[in-house]
C-alpha cells in the first residue's frame, strides 16, 4: 500500500488550536489583509508559494482562480504552484522564499531567517505576511487532512472496503 506523503495536521488539539487562532486575533488578521501591507497580489503569491510547498490540491485550485481574479497571469500562477520563483517580483522575492521556508518547516520558521524577514520588510509588514502564512498553512494542512481521511477510507484503514 502506498504512504500519503502530504503534510497533515498530528493531532487534533492541533488543529483546534489552529481553528482557534483567527478567532483569537480578528485584530492582526484585519491588519494583514485590509491595511494595504501586503497586496492582494502578494498575497496570492504567498500563498501559493505555501501551497506548492503542501501541495493541497483544493487551495492550489482556489488561489489560482484567486490569483487570476486579482490579475496574476497564468505562466506566472504555474510557475508559482510548481514553486518556481524565478519570475517573482524582485521586492517580494525574500518573503516568498521565508514563505516556502515557512512551509517547509511546518510554521516553526528559523529565528534568524524570520528576523531577516522582520528587517527587510519592517516589523507590521512581517507580521502581515506571517499572518497570510499562517492562514494558508491551515488551510493545506485542513485540505490535506482531509484527502488523508479520504485515503485510508479507500482503503479500508478506517473501515471501508478495498
């Protein structure tokens, strides 16, 4: 039988605690996505930076249709959800590479490698972004979570019939 390979959340308090923390902070979220510190634009490259990173297959549909509707052109979506960042914007370059990092160590980046984000960017800025990556990290690992349970249903780890 095959192993599934995609990140997913490790326990449930986990994922309570990540279901929990927009609640929490309705203040940093509205700060990260409404303040103008990290365009629209940005914001679908970072999140599909994340996403090629945790390939979920249900946010790479999503931000590709988002990142059309907000005027990202389709090489450069592709080249993204391939984690190809050769193309990028040369000013956001360094938050899309934290943002691969970030995913790639499953939130818990680096310290010096988060300061160096705090120091290109500034302080509100760089918590913009972390608050936009933490936000599509939740949502691949909700999304890859659920392709697991789907997984083991088809077959029959949890009860299903081969």
């Amino acid at each position: 039988m095959q192993a599934f390979k995609r990140r997913i959340y490790g326990s449930l308090g986990e994922m309570m605690a990540d279901l929990l923390w927009p609640m929490q902070h309705r203040a940093q979220l509205r700060q990260a996505m409404r303040s103008g510190l990290v365009s629209p634009q940005f914001r679908e490259r970072l999140m599909m930076a994340v996403t090629a990173v945790n390939e979920c297959r249900y946010c790479a549909h999503f931000h590709a249709r988002e990142s059309e509707r907000v005027g990202l052109d389709t090489h450069e979506i592709r080249e993204l959800l391939a984690g190809d960042l050769a193309h990028a914007p040369e000013e956001e370059l360094p938050a899309l590479l934290y943002a691969q990092h970030y995913a790639e160590q499953n939130g818990r980046p680096d310290p010096v490698t988060r300061q160096s984000l705090k120091t290109t960017y500034g302080p509100a800025r760089a918590d913009a972004i972390e608050t936009v990556l933490r936000l599509i990290r939740m949502g691949n690992l909700l999304g890859n979570s659920t392709d697991w349970l789907l997984f083991k249903l088809s077959f029959g780890q949890l009860g299903g019939n081969r």
